[in-house]
C-alpha cells in the first residue's frame, strides 16, 4: 500500500510529533500541522479542523497533550482539559469525515492513581464505542525511549553521574524511530481499533540504561514494585510488515538476539 499523500498532525513540536514529522518529511509525506490547545472552545476546534479537510487531509493524528512536557506531567491540571480536548476533537473528526488517530499510554491500562494515567484512561473510555466501530483508532506507544536522552523514569532526576531506579519492573520499551515508523504504518494501511506499539520483548530499566550507555552508574533500589506480567501484543503492525528494528538493535545484547 503506498504512503498517504498528507495527514494532518496536532502536537507536531512534540517529543513524537517532531520525529513523526520529520520521518514523514523524509520519505515525502506532507505533514499540515494544527494547532489545538486546551481549553480551546469546541466551535473553534471544528473551524480549525475544517479548514484541515479543505487542504485535502482526510487523517489527523491528535497528539496535543500539553502537560506531557512538564517535569510533573503525572500530575499536572492539565491533563483533565487535554482530555476533554482529545474526545471533542475527535467527535468533531467524525463529524465531518476525518479519521481521529488518539494516542494512549501503556500507563492507562496500569495505573489509575495519577490525573495522567487517569485522564488517558478516561479519554480511551469515553471514546471506546467509536474505537471498537473502526471510527477512531487508538494508538497506544509504551515506554518510549532515544538514545542521548533520558529515559521517562530518569526525568525527575539529577544529573549527578548516578541514578537509583526504584522501580526496575521489566517494560516493554519501544525507540522513538519505531514509534513514529509504527504510526505511518498505521495511517498508511488504515488500521482500526486499539493499536499498540511496542518492541514485544520485557527490558529491566537497569538493563535498558547500561545499553544506551549514557555514562553514569545505576544503583539498584526496590525491585519490581509493579509487575508487568508479560510482553505487549504487537501482532497488528507486525502484520502489515513493521519491525521495531531500532529498539531490538539496541536491545539485542539482552535479548540475545
């Protein structure tokens, strides 16, 4: 199937929206970026998206959620309204003939004691109905990493040339590069329903860390305070010939693969 011609992209400046972008660019997929916020009147949101249809978009992938990029996202006021903004915008996307791709968070099946987790949660639930009729399709990346960056679990640390990880449950870490290859894949071959993205292989944070060789030294605190049981079901982009290649590289001297 070949590429879509264009899609449109809220949350473009982001971590994902910008390699997103800048992986659609490459390959030659013109990317329109819309501009949602938060709090944002729900008749303006459908002029905005109106005017995205009229440049030929028949695809937005949502992923304006602006508390995300502060230190305390988990927990931030934000995350209520960026939820309320996600279920109108795709309301509004099917309204007038828009395919809404949603982003998750492999915290929302986890978690529900942060207003982050508890508002992606939300979101996918009052949008469940849409989802499970092949309206909306809902994405969902899981702990999603680049090298010469720290990890989501180091965000709140201090660069003093150690880290203790707490919590060093094993997760089903993804690269950003496979992230953003597994979402144009998506549009590409119109993919409905719960779609996750995700290398399909359970990596310790420690052992993730000594493979990214970021130049600091790990101590060891409490072990496996949440236990994800086992590795995510990635079968949907795995059949329409995606690969996390970028993460099993990385990982292949854990894995032994």
């Amino acid at each position: 199937m070949a590429l879509p011609r264009n899609f449109g992209v809220s949350g473009s400046g982001g971590f994902i929206g910008q390699a997103l972008s800048e992986l659609a660019t490459s390959l030659g997929v013109r990317v329109v970026p819309i501009n949602l916020r938060s709090r944002m009147h729900r008749d303006e949101v459908g002029e905005r998206l109106e005017a995205l249809k009229h440049q030929g978009v028949t695809d937005l992938v949502h992923l304006a959620w602006p508390a995300s990029s502060t230190l305390d996202y988990k927990y931030a006021a934000e995350n209520v309204s960026a939820g309320i903004l996600a279920v109108d915008t795709a309301e509004l996307c099917m309204e007038i003939g828009l395919h809404f791709y949603g982003f998750g968070s492999a915290a929302e099946n986890r978690f529900s004691e942060t207003p982050y987790s508890k508002s992606k949660a939300d979101t996918r639930q009052a949008l469940q109905t849409a989802i499970s009729n092949g309206n909306v399709t809902w994405l969902r990346p899981h702990y999603v990493f680049k090298e010469g960056s720290w990890p989501f679990f180091l965000r709140e640390s201090s660069e003093t040339g150690s880290v203790v990880i707490q919590d060093n449950t094993p997760r089903d870490f993804i690269h950003i590069n496979d992230v953003s290859e597994g979402v144009l894949s998506a549009v590409k071959n119109g993919l409905q329903g719960e779609v996750d993205i995700a290398s399909g292989k359970l990596t310790r944070p420690s052992e993730l860390l000594a493979a990214l060789k970021l130049g600091f030294s790990v101590l060891q605190g409490q072990d496996e305070v949440q236990s994800d049981t086992e590795a995510v079901d990635i079968s949907k982009l795995l059949n329409v010939s995606w690969s996390p290649k970028s993460t099993l590289d990385i990982l292949k001297e854990i894995h032994g693969e």
